[in-house]
C-alpha cells in the first residue's frame, strides 16, 4: 500500500542527515577561516558562491518542495539586485534594509505571478515563466530612467551604520553571514508546517485538497517565498558588486542555476548548497570558453536527469556502496 502525501511529506522533516550535517558544519567552518589564507579573486569568487548557494535555496522551495518548474529566477534575482541598489541610492540607510526592500519587492511580484501560474503545470508553466524572465530582462535593459538600460547601473557601496564597504573581503564576512542566515530560514521552512503543505501538494494535490490543505494558496506562497529568496540573493550581490548589466540576468542565468540544483539533488537543501559550489566552481573554469556554456550546461542537465536524477551526491554515494558491497 502506498504512503499518503501528508506521510510522504512529514518523512521529509529531517531534510538534513547526520554525513550531510557534518558536511555542511566543515564547510562553514573552512569558509569562516578562508580570509585568513586567501585574498583578492579567490574571496571574490567565494562571494559569488555563496550568493548562488542561497539563490539556489530559492529555486529549491519552489522546484523541489513545492514540485513547480519555474523559468524566472533570474528575473527575480535581477529585480532584488536593481530594486535594493536603487533603495540603497535613495535612502542613506544601513544596507540590511536595503536588502529586505529588494527581497519585497521580487517576493510580491512572484506572489502575483504565482497567482497568475494556478491554472498551468508542467510545459506550460515552464514555458510562462521563461516568457516573464524574457520581459523582465527586457525591461532591465530599457528601462533608462529606472535601470540606465543596456549601459548598466553603478551601485552604491553598501553601508553598515559607520562601516562602508570598500572591498571583496570586507564584504565576505557580510556574505558568509546572510548565506548561513538563509539557510537556516530555508531548513526552518522545510521542517514547518508550511514545508510539509509544499510537499504534500508535490505528491498528490487530490490527496493534499482532501487532508484540507489549501493547494491554490500554498503554490503562490511557494512562489512568493521562492521569489523573495531570489531577491534577497540580489542584495546579498550588491555587497560586493559595483555594477550590474541586463546581460548577466538573463536565460543563461536561469540555466546556470536550475543545472546547479538539478546536479546537487531535487528537493534536497545540502544537495542544493552543494550544486551551487561545486558547478559554480565549474561555471567559473567555463568563462574561458563562453560561446560553449549554454551547450555545455544543457549537455550536463540533460545527463544528469537521465542518468543520475537524484543528483551527483546520492550517485556519489550509491556508487561507493555498491563497490563495498562488490556488486
């Protein structure tokens, strides 16, 4: 006999096992003394995976929670990023304000695209939300007087009350913190009763309806919250960043990210921390060959899903079991 959804749903609330808790407590402890022996591009790019790394726990709620193939989170992402430096420009305010306006305003706009969305599925809720990251890119490079369109927008140091950020290692710290924060704030949701609802609807929205759970109201939520992690990953950008242009949010990021999740693991945090680093890392050697990225990227999601679909750490893992075991 088949488990139920709402079964299904509360087995998932330990989200963390113990190896992969382990895992998680070394890697934080190596990032907090990574200052201490390296400097210049190598903090910069552990700035940039840490942002994807909570960018990634955004498409995590809403993908693999929440079982909606969303195509926008670059928009969301971009929106975070334009709406905190322009609050950040407008209002001489510590920059963590900044970054909850940005965060506000990507998670009302995935709350009405959300709502929008209720009635697709699959294909076509795919196709609908890439259709809105196309706009929304488009907006970012045409929207002179908000955005200053395809010549990019300067952003403003970020200010912590006295404190202005002047550098890629001033900022780390900064960095590192509202990533473990995020994470915490994702692991929360995933063990609540929220994050149970998420994972019922993803089984069975018959079955969901009839445990009383309101299926309408718990995808546009998973939406919302998706969006507003984005966003906040936009804040998190504009720490460090001094500039951003239309061209780095648009399909390609969508791709880069939802192949990052897609490797570390659907519906797993550690996976979805652990494919942010790891194919971050890979995007990076990729720079030098960028007419070859989207071919490559695709090339690797599509393996990844026939051949190894609950992500590159559980193969890892069934692989050494299987030789233990001499099979």
């Amino acid at each position: 006999m088949s488990s139920s959804p709402l079964a299904s749903a509360t087995s998932g609330k330990r989200v963390l096992s113990g190896p992969a808790i382990a895992g998680l407590a070394l890697a934080a402890l190596l990032a907090v003394a990574l200052p201490a022996f390296t400097t210049g591009y190598v903090i910069y790019i552990a700035n940039l995976l840490l942002v994807f790394v909570v960018l990634c726990l955004g498409l995590h709620v809403v993908i693999g929670e929440n079982g909606q193939f969303s195509m926008a989170h670059a928009a969301f992402y971009g929106i975070g990023i334009y709406a905190s430096a322009l609050a950040n420009r407008a209002v001489d305010l510590p920059y963590p304000f900044a970054m909850l306006f940005g965060a506000l305003v990507a998670g009302i706009v995935g709350l009405f695209i959300g709502a929008l969305a209720l009635r697709m599925r699959d294909i076509y809720l795919a196709l609908a939300t890439f259709a809105f990251g196309e706009a929304m890119q488009w907006v970012f490079a045409n929207w002179d007087s908000v955005t200053n369109g395809p010549n990019g927008l300067r952003i403003s140091p970020a200010r912590f009350g006295p404190l202005e950020i002047l550098s890629d290692k001033q900022a780390y710290p900064f960095v590192l913190f509202f990533c473990l924060l995020m994470i915490g704030v994702t692991v929360a949701i995933s063990r609540s009763r929220l994050g149970r609802s998420f994972r019922a609807v993803r089984e069975s929205e018959v079955a969901a309806m009839a445990m009383g759970i309101d299926v309408r109201r718990t995808r546009v939520v998973a939406f919302g919250l998706s969006a507003a992690i984005a966003g906040f990953a936009g804040g998190m950008f504009g720490l460090f960043q001094t500039f951003i242009h239309p061209d780095s949010l648009g399909f390609q990021t969508t791709i880069l990210v939802l192949t990052m999740v897609v490797v570390g693991g659907l519906g797993s945090i550690a996976g979805a921390i652990g494919g942010a680093i790891v194919f971050g890392l890979i995007s990076e050697v990729l720079r030098q060959a960028p007419q070859y990225q989207e071919i490559i990227y695709g090339g690797i999601l599509i393996l990844f899903m026939m051949y190894a679909p609950r992500g590159l750490f559980v193969f890892i893992g069934d692989r050494i079991r299987e030789v233990r075991h001499g099979r």
